[in-house]
C-alpha cells in the first residue's frame, strides 16, 4: 500500500532533517579563561627589513618560545602555543621598543572539520589591545600586528 510508504519515507525525511549538528566537544574547553581555549593562536607581525631573530616574546617577564612559520619582506607569522589566559599582558620585543598586547577577546564558533566533514565548535582570539590600540582579528585566528 501506498500510505504505509509514504508514512515511512516522511518518517525517515523528518529523522535526518531535525537532527542537530554533530559538534565535537573538546575537553576541558577553556574559552572563557585562555586565548583561544588554549589551542594557540597566530600573530603576524609586519615591519620593514624584520628578520627573525629580531623579535621577542615575552609573557609574565619571561620569554617564550614561538614557532614561525612563513615570512616575506616585512612580514613574519608566528604561532604562539603557550597557554596565555584573557586576563595576561603578552609583550613582544623589537628594535628596543616593548608592544604589549591585552585584553583578548574570544569567540566561540561552529566549523566544519576538515578530515570527517562534521560540524564542531571552535574557539578563537577575535581581537586584543595593542598599545592602547584595538587590533581585530585578520583572519582565522590571526591577530596582524603592525611595528614601527
């Protein structure tokens, strides 16, 4: 009979399109007290003639270790892996003059993951102070930061 299938194939419609979204959640989500739920995230910094070594992370009066991944005339991307909370002051070092970066701000998103395809929930730095300067974010959890 007709009905009897029809009833299963708008059973079976409805099933699948008022399933939520599959959203992975991480452990020990921590978006609200670490920048970027302690993901890490990436600064890219532009200044004429930067080389490398030129620059100097520091967080509570200690330097930290930051991996840079491509740089071209006066730019360089860094990624910052420490576990840097809302609330810290990071200071970066060049040419002898201190840029300190505060007051981060996260935002929490849904995302599709790249491998499985499934939604998930992300959190990421959405902007930060620099020098009494608010700096959004410039892309995907990138904060471009221009020194003089």
């Amino acid at each position: 009979m007709v009905v009897p299938k029809l009833n299963r194939l708008i059973y079976l419609l409805l099933l699948f399109s008022c399933q939520q979204p599959v959203v992975k959640n991480y452990e020990n989500d921590n978006c609200e007290v670490f920048v970027a739920g302690k993901k890490g995230f990436w600064i890219d910094i532009y200044a004429k003639d930067i080389q490398k070594n030129e620059v100097v992370f520091k967080l509570r009066n200690k330097e930290i270790k930051s991996r840079h991944e491509k740089s071209e005339a006066g730019n360089i991307n860094y990624f910052i892996s420490e576990n840097v909370q809302i609330k810290d002051t990071l200071a970066i070092e060049y040419k002898g003059k201190i840029y300190n970066i505060y007051g981060f701000m996260n935002q929490k998103e849904t995302a599709i993951e790249s491998k499985e395809h499934k939604t998930i929930r992300i959190c990421r730095v959405s902007s930060a102070w620099v020098n009494g300067k608010l700096i959004q974010d410039s892309g995907n959890n990138v904060l471009k930061i221009v020194l003089e």
